[in-house]
C-alpha cells in the first residue's frame, strides 16, 4: 500500500504544476551573449613609405639587385642619428644575412654590382602590399624577386609610423624552380625618441599569450556555433605555440592590436565541435581596451601610435648620411668649372632625386656665386677646389701652384662653410711635383661624358648612364648647357640601374685620401 501511496502523491504533483508555472511575458528574449573580446578582423594596410606617407622624409630607402648571387633586397632605414642606429642595424642584417647565405648557394663572392639600364631599380620604396604576396608570386616578380625567380627577395612594408614609433614588416623568401624553400617575416618596431628597438612579440607583456588564447578560442568556438558558457581551454603548448607565433606579427591599427594566426590553429574546444583546423592566415583583433592591459611599455607607445603625426627626425641630405658602398654599387657624378648660371638647375634635379654630387669649383667665381656654393653646402653636397682661374698646373713654379691652390680654398671655404680637403688639378694635369706643392689629393675620374665638346643629349646620358661601373667617378661641368639640360635623365638613368649617387668622400667611406692621386674608388 505504500507503494500505491507515492504513486499517487507524485500524479497529484504532476497535476498540480501547471498551476504553479509563473505567469509568461509576450516581450520576455532569451539572455544576450556578451560581446566577445576579440574578433575576425580583415588585414591591416601598410603605410605608404613615400614622402607624402605619415613619415615624411624621415625614411632612407635601401634597394640592391644582384643577379650574381641571386639576390634582390627592398627595405627602409630610419633618418640617421644614434636613436636609429639598432633599428638600422637589424634591418640592414637581413640583407646582410640574405647575402651570405646566397654567397654560399652560388659559391661566388658577392660584390655590388649594377644592374644593365632599363632594370627599373629607380623606385626603391617598400612597396604596399609585397610583405603578403603569395610567396612564388614574389619571387616571379621582376619588381621585388631576383633574376629568372632563383634566389632571394627581401620586401618590406611599414606598419605603424605615429609619434615617435615606427614599425617595419620584413619578408625574406627564397626559392628557385623546384619551389619556395623557405618564408620568414619579421615585424620590427623602434622606438625613436629612445632608440628603444624590439621584435613584435615584445609588445606584449608575460602571460598575454594565454590570456588572448582564451579568447581566441572563445571566438572561434561562437563562430562555430557554440552555446557553452563553460569558460574556454586553451588546450595545450601546441596552441600556445601558435598563440606566441601570432604576437610576433602584432601590428596596430585605429581599433587596437591585429594578431595574424597561421593556417593550422585547432584546440580541444573546437576539434569537440567538429571545427576543422584553420586552413588560412586568420588575422584577430585585440581592441584597444583589451590589449592596453596586456602589453609592454613599448606595447603601450605603439598601441597609441596611430593616428598620431610622427615626431621622428627627417633624414639628412644625401651626402650627409652613412653609405655602405660595400653593400650597393655607388657612383659619384662630380662637376668641374663652376658654379655658373647652370649650377642651380642641376642642384634642383639632384634634390628632387635625393641624391648627392660633388662640385670641384674655381675660386675666381666664389665671390659671383656665393649663394649657390652656401646651397651645396646646406643640400649635403661636397665642395672642393679646381685652383683659382684653371691653369696648366705642371707649367707653373711651386709657388704658383701652392698659390692657386690656397687661393681658391680660401675664397671657397669663405662663402661656403665647408671645408676644402681636395683638389682636381685642371686637364687632368699632375705631376709629382705638383702633388707635392698642393699638398692635397688630387681626384681625378675614370669615366669622362666629354660634355665639353657639346655632343647630342643621347649621347651625352648613354656616357654617363652606361659606361660607370661601382666605384666610378664621372666627370662633368655645371658650366654647360647641354650638361645642365641632360642631368635629370642622367639621374635617372643611374637610378634605374640600381646605384646609390654618393659624393666622392661617401665613395670613399666617408673619409678621402689624405695624399695621392685617385681616378676611382679602390
């Protein structure tokens, strides 16, 4: 009978529910997810390197093709300065580094070498959107991939550039027929107020990899549908592997921090729901307010950076900066006979190329024009002497020499601020005993335009486009129209062919001869 009893108490109970049931609501919604933290984002666009990009002019392009080895290489230094010497340095490296390893793939040195004219080296900017080309894509492209696709491409691409924070994305790939051998990018950040330089991963403070895991995972699993409010398993270290991999592509943009997750992420989360592994790069973003407890010092400055105007400084004139003729093919353009009513022209062009020249002037037309030398000296161009009226140097007594020669730096250091270390002996003409009487090195050329005798302007930029190899020393005068009329496409010839237009010290690395003289760089 007990039995029946419960039985009985329980079918009373289950009448009894209903009546128990609170009242429903007709505007009563089921309870909101929270927002997750983090998200799908799409890829954040690179910053234009130009001129007119958020840098300015505080970028110093480096770009060198040399089909020996197999090699191609396009990045960016900062504007010169002890700030940017550690970002200079470790950028500089992965050339360095692409250039070794080369040298042993094709078991030749390498020596810096031009490129043939018509090569299409003038443009030596990063060029947006490079870093992320598929990879045999890169090495196939004639703009940014070494000859015939074999080899090595270096590419870059800046990522941040506001207050004092600049950040530069390096790509190095390598392969050739068989296929790519190897892909490795590297997202560089400096600070230059500090000259605080450091990879993207140290953006991020101990213990964010776990943290954004979670909430990776936690996106992801929604993504897929989900419905657990169960707090979300990181899984093991292979996922935090990929997490701490991701950091080191953290780039900032105006809503926060952008993460890129390699094809391949799985947790357990997700394979229990039957979520395949990503198959491609799937870029995250950690909004500002999530990462700003989340990273470093450095982290914070770049987390802040956009949208900033970039406090850096701009770079010097061309032939004020540190240049590695070791590293590129260098050319120096120097000009004799001036200044004239030509020579402004020619300054012009060469400041629109940002590029250097030396003037070897005469010291009776100082005086006439001693605004344009005080301009060559401001423009980062170098001023030497050609004596004071251009005579025959070995006809005269070495009193007459020492005169010319004193004569004109006097007059030229006079109006122009700089210091006069060298001299071009007029014709060419030298002697023992005139080296020894000027008491200066004479620089000489081993190319000459012969633009005096006033040939067509063809001819005159075939001469001095085609025929310089790394090291030269061309030899021109501002004092000609035809000269004047033809150097914006001498300019560009050269640049075209890959050379770094340098003044004659920069050739010799920054510090001239103290005695001798010299046709070439050694």
């Amino acid at each position: 009978m007990r039995m029946r009893a419960v039985v009985v108490m329980l079918a009373v109970a289950a009448l009894a529910l209903p009546a128990c049931a609170p009242a429903s609501s007709r505007g009563w919604e089921p309870p909101a997810w929270a927002p997750e933290a983090v998200h799908a984002a799409d890829p954040v666009p690179e910053i234009p390197a130009g001129a007119a990009g958020p840098l300015g002019a505080g970028l110093v392009p480096l770009r060198l093709r040399n089909d020996t080895i197999g090699v191609q290489a396009r990045v960016a230094l900062l504007a010169a300065g002890a700030t940017a010497d550690p970002f200079n340095t470790q950028v500089e490296q992965f050339v360095r580094d692409a250039i070794a390893d080369r040298v042993v793939a094709a078991g030749t040195a390498f020596v810096p070498s031009p490129s043939p004219a018509g090569s299409g080296l003038g443009d030596r900017r990063c060029a947006a959107g490079s870093t992320r080309l598929p990879a045999a894509e890169l090495l196939a492209d004639p703009a940014f991939g070494p000859a015939a696709g074999s080899g090595t491409a270096v590419v870059c691409g800046i990522v941040a550039a506001g207050g004092s924070v600049v950040g530069e994305r390096i790509r190095v790939v390598t392969g050739g027929p068989a296929g790519v051998h190897s892909d490795t990018t590297t997202t560089l950040y400096a600070d230059v107020s500090t000259g605080e330089t450091a990879t993207a991963d140290a953006l991020w403070a101990e213990g964010a990899a776990a943290a954004l895991g979670a909430h990776i995972v936690e996106a992801l699993r929604r993504d897929a549908g989900a419905l657990s409010q169960r707090p979300a398993v990181i899984g093991e270290d292979a996922q935090l592997a990929a997490i701490h991999a991701a950091l080191a592509t953290t780039v900032p943009s105006e809503e926060g921090l952008v993460i890129t997750l390699a094809p391949g992420f799985t947790a357990p989360d997700l394979a229990g729901l039957g979520v395949p592994p990503t198959t491609a790069p799937l870029d995250i973003l950690v909004p500002a307010e999530v990462a700003a407890g989340l990273v470093s010092p450095l982290g914070a400055r770049v987390l802040a950076s956009p949208g900033q105007p970039y406090t850096g400084p701009a770079a010097p004139p061309a032939g004020a900066r540190t240049v590695d003729c070791g590293l590129v093919p260098c050319v120096a353009l120097t000009y004799d006979d001036g200044p004239s009513a030509y020579t402004a022209g020619i300054l012009d062009d060469l400041a629109a190329r940002d590029a250097a020249a030396t003037f070897f002037a005469m010291g009776q037309n100082a005086q006439g024009h001693a605004d344009t030398l005080a301009r060559m000296t401001r423009d980062g161009h170098e001023l030497e002497g050609h004596t004071w009226n251009h005579p025959h140097l070995p006809q005269l007594t070495d009193a007459q020499i020492t005169a010319q020669i004193v004569d004109s730096t006097r007059a030229l250091e006079a109006v122009s601020g700089q210091d006069i270390t060298a001299f071009r002996p007029p014709y060419g003409e030298f002697t023992p005993r005139v080296l020894a009487a000027a008491g200066m090195p004479a620089i000489l050329w081993d190319i000459d335009t012969l633009d005096w005798q006033g040939p067509a302007d063809d001819v005159l930029i075939a001469r001095a486009v085609e025929q310089p190899r790394a090291g030269s020393i061309v030899l021109l005068h501002d004092i000609h129209p035809g000269t004047a009329r033809t150097t914006r496409a001498i300019l560009d010839g050269l640049l075209d062919r890959g050379f770094q237009l340098v003044t004659v010290r920069q050739l010799f690395g920054g510090q001239l001869p103290v005695s001798g003289s010299w046709r070439r760089a050694p």
